[in-house]
C-alpha cells in the first residue's frame, strides 16, 4: 500500500502537481493522497498492535494528542518564567554592580 501511495506522489511530482499554481489548481489530488497515505499509517499501526482502525484513532486524536499538547504548553509557560527570572536577576545585579556593566 506505502508503494502505492509513493507512486503517486512521484507520479504527481513528475508532472508538476506538487508546486506553483498546478498545487493550488490540483490541491484536492494532493490531499488525497496525503489522507491515503495517514490511512494507511493509522491501519498498519491498528494491525501492529492489535486494534482498529478506530482505536488507534481515539488514541491519538483523543489520549495521546491532548497530553502531549499539555505537556509542551507546560514546558512553554517553565522556559517563560525562567526567562522572566534571568531577566530579573540581571537588572537586580546591574542595580548592585553597575560598573559592570557599564556600555
């Protein structure tokens, strides 16, 4: 099926669907094929592990999505308040050294 999919997308790059204007004409060949291709990612992770096609969806869009999007909304909010503290740190030894850091 992969080989398949690979075929088309060379065959639509060969005749120019793939750039310029021919993408935004011929656009809803190509997310065909995008969406062919995440099918057939979703069955064969569905057949690996021994589950359906929409168990493996549920999964990913409902489980594993979510938490990962909260994790990394937490790892952006840490590297916010940490560059919020450096930047702190620096005015208050600028105020106790200025000499330092004099221009």
């Amino acid at each position: 099926m992969f080989d398949e999919i690979r075929d088309q997308v060379v065959l639509l790059d060969q005749i120019g669907l793939l750039n310029g204007w021919a993408a935004k004409k011929y656009g809803g060949v190509i997310m065909d094929v995008i969406f062919d291709l995440c099918v057939v990612i979703l069955v064969t992770l569905a057949e690996r592990f021994g589950m359906t096609y929409q168990e493996v969806n549920v999964w990913i869009f409902v489980i594993v999505w979510p938490i990962l999007t909260l994790i990394l909304l937490g790892l952006i909010l840490r590297q916010h308040l940490l560059i919020k503290q450096l930047r702190r740190d620096h005015l208050v030894r600028e105020r106790l050294n200025p000499a330092v850091y004099e221009k």
